[in-house]
C-alpha cells in the first residue's frame, strides 16, 4: 500500500511533455531536460526529426517551455502525470 501512495506522492508537480525537435539540435534539447535519466528519442517520419519524451517539474515549466522552442522544438505537448514509479 505504502508503494501505491509514494508513487502518487512521486508524480505531485511534474509533467510529462512530448516534443519534436531538429535532429541537429538533439543534443543541445536534451542538456535543457534532465528527465528521469535520460530523455527518450523515437524518431519521426519526417526525416531529420525526431520526438523527445521528458518529465519536467512544473515549476520550471514555463521557462524551460520558452528555452526549448528557442533551441528549435516545435508540436509540444505536455501531459499530466498520475503515477511514477521507480
């Protein structure tokens, strides 16, 4: 039970965001999103694309929001998380 509540406890102010960025840019995107360990890629039909996949803390959302569409990420989507468990 005690595992149940602190994986709850664990998602309280953070979101999980989905963006596209410019595979040239990956590696300066990812120094702006820590995530859990590491960012997950999956690359886009598009060629020279890729989506990224991140946790962020929402208190740092609207700034880091702001660096990422400087760095070039574009379609970004952020999602509500109800659960993270390690």
């Amino acid at each position: 039970m005690i595992f149940r509540i602190e994986s709850v406890q664990r998602a309280e102010g953070k979101k999980y965001i989905l963006l596209n960025v410019p595979n040239e840019k990956i590696e300066e995107i990812t120094g702006l999103l820590p995530g859990m360990k590491a960012p997950t890629l999956v690359p886009l039909a598009k060629e020279g694309w890729s989506s990224m996949h991140s946790v962020i803390e929402e208190d740092d959302f609207w700034e880091v929001i702001g660096r990422l569409k400087k760095a070039g990420a574009e379609g970004i989507l952020v999602i509500p998380i109800e659960k993270m468990i390690f």
